[in-house]
C-alpha cells in the first residue's frame, strides 16, 4: 500500500470514528418505556476496534514520513511542518489584503472614510508568492505519498 494509499484510509477511518461518535452520543440516553434506536454498548465496541485500527495506521504512516526524503533532498516531516506554515501564512496574507482593500461604500462627505494600514498590493505579491511555495512544495509531497510504499 502507498502513502497516499494509506492517507486515504486514515481519512475514512477518522470519518467513521466520528460518525460513531455521533451516534454514540445519540443513543446515550432514551425516553423510559422506549428503547434506543441503536445499542450504544455495541457502538462502542465499534468505536474501539476502528480507534485501534486509526492509531496503527497514524503509527504507520508516521514511521513512514520519518523515513522519506523529498526529491530536493528535504525530510518528509520537515516539508509538512513547512506546508502547514505555508497554508498559514498564505490564508494570513488573503485575509489581510481582503480586509484592507477600500470599499467605498460611503454616501456622503459625512461618513466615515476608512484607509488601508498597509499596501495592498505588496501584501497581494507575498501571498502570491508563497502561494507559489505552497504548490512547489505539495508537488514534492504528493510526489512522495505515491511514490513510497507504507512501512
């Protein structure tokens, strides 16, 4: 099985964990004289095998990012923890040069005018750019997902 394999099971095992719980909690409790539509003891075993089989996975693919290498020689844990600071930084930069951006919504001399505090287009350019970063960088990635098989 792949990396990106493996990503793709952790992520319907995660969803299953959380349906599960939803349900769980659902039928935690009943009206007296009824019956819960769905036995919450037996969820919860549910709910223990798929968790077992979540943290092996996790412990799996975690083992198997420790050990790649990226074609630009990067370790694979590095180039996360850099993505997740790429995303970060990017939504930051759109955010800031969205709310800075001057609507002019005034309808007399009267109102208030608002200006930017900082330059829009500048702010716009550094998004751009780690924009550019950003899908360099998942390239690798998911480069190596499917390129190396789970440990």
């Amino acid at each position: 099985m792949t990396l990106a394999e493996a990503l793709n099971v952790r992520s319907d095992l995660n969803r299953r964990l959380m349906e599960l719980r939803e349900r769980i909690i659902s039928n935690a409790k009943y009206q007296e004289g009824d019956s819960p539509s769905e036995d919450p003891n037996e969820l919860l075993e549910q709910f223990e095998s798929v968790a077992v089989e979540y943290m092996n996975m996790v412990t799996r693919i975690n083992k198997t990012n420790n050990a790649i290498k990226l074609g630009d020689g990067k370790d694979m844990v590095d180039a996360l923890a850099e993505r997740d600071m790429l995303k970060l930084s990017h939504r930051t930069y759109r955010s800031l040069a969205s709310e800075a951006t001057p609507v002019q919504d005034r309808y007399s001399k009267k109102e208030i005018k608002f200006v930017s505090a900082v330059k829009v287009s500048e702010i716009q350019s550094m998004a751009d750019n780690v924009a550019k970063q950003l899908r360099e960088l998942d390239t690798l990635i998911q480069q190596a997902n499917w390129n190396n098989d789970l440990i």
